[in-house]
C-alpha cells in the first residue's frame, strides 16, 4: 500500500514539484459521467457526439482537471491542501487508451495567507503532446502527516462494451450457415436460435428430430423453416455434420448438446475432417470489466501440454483471430511465472522463442512478447516496475497460456471472478468451429456466433482471387 507524507508550507519552496501517471480507460470516463451527471456524448467510447461517424471518447476536460488536484492532494502538498483557484488552458486532447502524465511544480508562496501558487500541466506520454497548462493557488497543510492510500470500494462497470461492438461489427454480413450438433436442450438449442434471431448465423439442426423437437416445445420455440437432419446418435451426428460441411453445405460447425471430443474427433479425421494447414486450437475472446479491449486467453480447452510447434500454431491462429475482429497489430503476451528465462521453467523457454520467432518472420500479424508474468503482461504499472520496455508488456490482447490447466483457471477466474463473458472458437479447421459452454449466457453464445462470421469472413476475403 502506498504511504504518503504532506509538505507543509515551511517546507515548500520554489521548484518542488511532483507527477502522477494515469491510463484514461473507458470505463474511467462512463464513471466520470455517471458521477458528473455530464453525458456529452463526445465523451463517451460508443457514441458519435459530432456526426463524423466516429466515437470520439475525449476526456472530459474536468476529468483531467482532477487528475491535477489527485497530484495537490496526495502528493504535493499532500493531505490538508485546499484549493483556492485553478486556472486551465487546453491545447489539445486526451481519449480513452492514452496515458497521460499530471505534474505541479511550486512558483510562489504567500507567508501572509499562508497560499501556495503552483504551476500545473497534463502531457500526453505517446507523443510527449502538452495537453494543458494552468495556475493552482492552494491553502497549504501546517501540519505534518503520513496517510496510506485509502482502501476505497472498487468500481467496475458491468457492460459488454467489446461484445457489443463485436455485434455490431458483425451485423451487416450475410448470415454463417452453420451446422448445429445435437441442439437438444434448451441452452445449445437457445444459442442457435439467438444467432438465428440476430442474422449472425442460420443453423442447419443435426441430431434427434425428436429430441429437437421436444425441447423446442419446451422453450416456446418455433423452428418453422429450419433444416433439421434427424442423427439420434451423436457420434453419427457430429459426423454427418462434417460431412455436410464437405459437401458445401455448411461454412462452420457448432457444438450442441454432447461431448467436446465427439464432436471433435469427426472434424479431426485426417481424411474426411476438417483440418486445415494447422493444429487444431482454442481461443476464448473474452470481454472482461474493466479492460479497455477484448483479451484473447489462449489454449485452454484443447492442447493440454503444447510443445513449442504446437504453440507456434496456437499464437498464428489467435493472432489471425484478433485481427478478425478488428485488432489491427495484435499484442501478444506469452505467459510464464516470470519475466526472465529461466532454463528449468521450460515456458520461460518456450515463450523466449516464440518471441524470437516473431521478430524472425517466422510468427506473423502481431507483436510477440515473452516471456512475460501475468501481472506485467497486462499492467503497465506492473511492467514498469520490473523495468520492462516494450510495446506488448501491460498491454497484452492476447495471453499464451503454458497449458491447458493454466489456460483453463485463468480463462475460469476471469468469469467466476472477474464476472467476464467469453466466446469460444476453435481454429486450425478450414471452418470456425463454434464451442460454447453450458453455462454460457445469451451474450456469450451470441458472441461466439459473431466471432466466428468475423473470421469467416475474412478467411473468405483472404483466399478470394
């Protein structure tokens, strides 16, 4: 925890100064709005508050003006301070995603009022751009204090701002015609329906008529002009359901109601599946609050111990991925219990040479980092207090787990925990394979849905002549 000491008046002089560094995320500015009451929309990430067709997500100005009154009241002067005035000049902006870097340096004291006047700025760390200047005047502490940084309540917004988008970056492509194994309860039933409903996707139903049926009875479901193939048993469903994906009649493959390695193992059949150029792999796109972009977890359902060939496939297919869905340079953040390579943790190992790897051209379409811990793949606080300098490092998009169990918690904590919603897909088959979960909700299964036309579509584009 952070301990702060105040200066007094007799201990400011001319030329004292202190800084505060912050990341504006998107959440920090619907906070900002929420508690302000100001809901211009020119400060909000989803909405366009000029008509250029653009989401401006500025920082309200007030907003970076009580970035300079965190410095006077934690810092310096610290506890006690009072503000007299504040005078602020802008000269240009600051949007969700920069960070920015607030600073106060003491020009004058007055020993009469016991009033302390201090310069105050904000600059722009990306490009070192000042953003604004002003003049506090402040009633300085005449005691001496030391305070630790306040536990306050956390605050997270609750919202699938990246889903969302991903939706609506979806919406105008044609429906994914997609075949559906054993939707035979409500939930895998449900999902494709939801897709249905929304245009992401139009199923194709194989599995037990009957049980099909049945349970959209049960939902209150109408499943007028659905294809359904009656396949009571799953293994012939799943297979049947490769097939006709074969046959041209389907452009991705989504799990019902049976087992993951059933619907699998047909798709994997190196003469009548679905393997493409690579391994087969999963990658959980996941919205998670708080997080000022979609984060890619990576593998956590199929490889259960990758070795170094397989985990080259496992970063190619998640960079692709992103770039799917709309993340131009992908950061990827290779995952191991330290920073530093260390030759008895073979991740360390491993994650050193993907790295390499991509600066060699041998991984392409993203930035590769590792290895990298946790906390200094996606903190940039974290990052620079272990001296870390590069552009993936508290960035990360997208985290290389060392294994499926590793991959797995993470991917688990970050829903239980966390409270994020992830979309499943598997990649490496010449067709999206779409995996939710039981316990998915309708935004997760919608997403999955979404995700996978995304990437449909820019396979399409890639191998269209």
């Amino acid at each position: 925890m952070a301990i702060y000491q105040n200066k007094t008046f007799d201990e400011l002089h001319p030329g004292n100064r202190a800084e505060l560094r912050r990341l504006i995320t998107q959440d920090d500015l619907i906070i900002f709005a929420n508690v302000s009451g100001n809901h211009n929309p020119m400060h909000l990430h989803d909405l366009d508050g000029d008509g250029d067709g653009t989401p401006e997500a500025i920082a309200p100005g007030m907003f970076l003006g009580a970035l300079i009154s965190a410095v006077l009241g934690n810092l310096l002067p610290g506890a006690g301070t009072l503000y007299r005035s504040q005078s602020l000049e802008f000269h240009a902006r600051a949007h969700a995603g920069d960070e920015v870097l607030a600073e106060v340096i003491v020009t004058s004291r007055d020993a009469a009022t016991g009033t302390v006047t201090l310069g105050t700025k904000v600059r722009r760390l990306s490009d070192d751009a000042l953003v604004l200047t002003g003049t506090a005047q402040v009633t300085a502490p005449s005691r001496k204090m030391h305070f630790e940084a306040h536990d306050l309540p956390g605050l997270v917004v609750q919202r699938h701002r990246h889903f969302e988008a991903i939706l609506a970056r979806a919406a105008p492509l044609p429906p994914l015609i997609t075949a559906v194994v054993c939707p035979e309860d409500p939930n895998s039933l449900g999902g494709a329906l939801l897709g249905r409903a929304h245009t992401l996707i139009e199923p194709i139903l194989v599995g037990s008529a009957l049980k099909i049926a049945a349970c959209a009875e049960q939902m209150g479901a109408d499943l007028h002009g659905l294809t359904i193939i009656d396949e009571p048993d799953h293994d012939a469903a799943a297979a049947r359901a490769v097939a006709l994906i074969n046959e041209g009649g389907a452009q991705a493959l989504m799990k019902g109601h049976l087992h993951t390695d059933q619907m699998l193992r047909p798709a994997l059949d190196r003469t009548t599946g679905l393997r493409g150029k690579r391994r087969f792999t999963h990658v959980f796109v996941m919205d998670v609050p708080g997080l000022s972009h979609p984060l890619l977890v990576t593998d956590a359902a199929i490889n259960i111990a990758p070795d170094l060939k397989t985990k080259v496939d496992i970063v190619q297919n998640a960079i692709d991925l992103a770039r799917s869905i709309g993340i131009d340079l992908p950061k990827v953040g290779v995952l191991s219990a330290t920073e530093n390579v260390n030759p008895d943790i073979p991740s360390s190992v491993d994650a050193a040479l993907l790295s390499k790897m991509a600066e060699r051209g041998q991984i392409t379409g993203g930035l590769v980092e590792g290895p990298l811990a946790m906390d200094n793949a996606i903190d940039m606080a974290a990052a620079r207090t272990k001296g870390i300098v590069s552009p993936v490092a508290g960035r990360a998009e997208v985290l290389v787990v060392p294994g499926i169990d590793a991959g797995n918690m993470l991917a688990k904590q970050l829903t239980y925990i966390s409270h994020a919603e992830g979309a499943g897909l598997v990649l490496g088959a010449r067709v999206p394979i779409i995996l939710n979960s039981r316990a998915d909700d309708d935004m997760a299964r919608l997403a999955s849905c979404a995700v996978a036309a995304l990437h449909h579509a820019r396979i399409t584009a890639k191998a269209a002549p």
